[in-house]
C-alpha cells in the first residue's frame, strides 16, 4: 500500500494533468518538485487505476470529466484548509473499512486520497463515485435516487431506503453550518439523507473548515452528539475547540502548508494537533 505522502502526491498529479488536457514528463517534474523516476512510478500507478493514459511525450487523462457547476464554484473556496482537513482525516481510516462519502467538496478531498487503498465505498455523490469507478483495489457501492444535476448528488427515499439497509465503519460529512446546537445543511432533500448515513455509521467524522463554525444553514441534520470527530483547520477559534470537548467530540486540527505554491511543491503532508 502506498503511504499518505505518495498518494497527495498523485492526488495533485491527476489535478494537474486534468487540469492542462495535456502534460508533459519534465512539466510534471517541475510542478511537483520530485525526480523523473518518482514522476513515472506514479503514472505507472495512475495509468495501472485507469486514471491517465500515457502517450508519446506526455500523458493524459482518462476517459471524459464531466463538471458540475456547483461542485466547481464551491471547490476552491478555503482550499489549502480543505486539503490538509481531507489529509488528517484519510489518515484515520484502514484498510479494509467501508468508508460511507457524502458529496461535499472537503470530503471529495477525502475521497481522492483513498484511491488505491483497499476498502469498499458507499457514496451518493457522482464526482466521489467517478473516482472509484475504475478502481481496482476499491469495492464500490452507489446509492440510487433523483440526481441533483448542479451537485451530482442522489437524493430522496431511494437512497435512503437503500441506506437503511447498510452499516458502515465509519461515514465522513461536510457541513453548511456547525454551531453548538450541530450540524446543519443547505440542501432541505439532502438532510433526510444525511440522518440516514448517521445512523448506518459505525462512527461518524465531519470535515469542515474554520469557515463553516458559527454558521446556521437552511436545514438542521444533527446534534453534536451523533458526531465522534471533527477535523478543521488552524483558523478555528479556541471557543470551538472548547465546544467540541464540552460536547465529547474528538477534535484534530489539521495545518496547511504556509502557502498554495508551497503545498504544491512539497512532498510534506500538513502538520495536525490533536485535541479530545
């Protein structure tokens, strides 16, 4: 099994050669800042997946990404704290563990750096499905129902019928808004879902940057009892911290990298604290 810091690596590989429709080796080397042979171990791994295609000079990527609008507009926002929350929490889950995803971008994160890891996935989210479509190593589970065409997420009773019927090891959550009262969501459909993917979980991780603390969103999901961590990053105030403990929530704080152009040129995962 490759380690943390090679598959951050190949996550940021694939971003690039999307990215550019075209790369070339010695672009590659250059953007990651690693050897020529590192650069081929990790396309020959990628290319082994079905992710890229290698071709006479360059590479590509595989098969046809289609975007979603929504999903686009909200990725990039608060974008090295998602990174480096998606890092800390892959960490925390083996191999072998059903992992459930719901569509969020910082969980799309997650998502990326399971790829390669042998453990199956349950998601309703088309963009976290795509990325294990192809996987060998990964068994896949994609839940059925009206699919949101700005989010490419499944939504209504299909899906949670079918969830009702499954127990995960552990289900990882975005979040529109988390204050002290829990969890609240933006989408009125999708909460209903939500509740169900927490009640198939065996434990429940949300991942949400600074941003999302403090913040009420259309929908109420959850209270913080039915949550057993929280990864954030460094922006979070310490009143958030404390909340977490007071509510028996395990609480990491993950660092990102000083800058975007650093984290994309460092072979180095983001530092994390701890707080229980």
């Amino acid at each position: 099994m490759c380690g943390l810091q090679t598959r951050q690596r190949r996550s940021r590989l694939i971003d690039f050669i999307r990215s550019r429709g075209f790369a070339a080796l010695d672009e590659l080397v250059r953007e990651l800042g690693v050897s020529e042979s590192t650069i081929r171990r990790d396309l020959d791994a990628l290319e082994e997946q079905g992710t890229v295609r290698r071709t006479h000079g360059g590479v590509l990527p595989a098969g046809t990404v289609h975007r979603l609008a929504e999903f686009d507009e909200r990725q990039p926002a608060h974008w090295a704290a998602k990174r480096a929350i998606a890092a800390a929490a892959a960490e925390r889950i083996d191999d072998g563990e059903t992992v459930l995803l719901d569509g969020g971008t910082t969980t799309y994160e997650v998502a990326r750096l399971l790829v390669g890891r042998s453990i199956q996935v349950v998601t309703n989210s088309l963009p976290v499905a795509n990325l294990f479509a192809s996987e060998s190593r990964a068994d896949l589970v994609l839940l059925g129902g009206y699919v949101s065409p700005r989010t490419g997420v499944c939504l209504g009773p299909y899906a949670n019928e079918l969830l009702g019927r499954l127990h995960v090891t552990t289900t990882v959550l975005s979040a529109a808004g988390i204050t002290a009262e829990g969890l609240y969501n933006a989408h009125l459909l999708l909460a209903e879902t939500e509740q169900a993917m927490l009640r198939a979980a065996g434990r429940v991780f949300v991942v949400a940057d600074s941003s999302k603390f403090g913040r009420k969103s259309l929908t109420f999901v959850s209270g913080l009892d039915s949550i057993d961590l929280v990864v954030s990053d460094s922006g979070l105030g310490p009143q958030w911290r404390q909340q977490m403990a007071t509510a028996g929530v395990e609480m990491v704080i993950a660092v990102p990298l000083p800058s975007a152009e650093h984290a994309s040129h460092s072979n180095h995962a983001p530092t994390r604290e701890s707080h229980t």
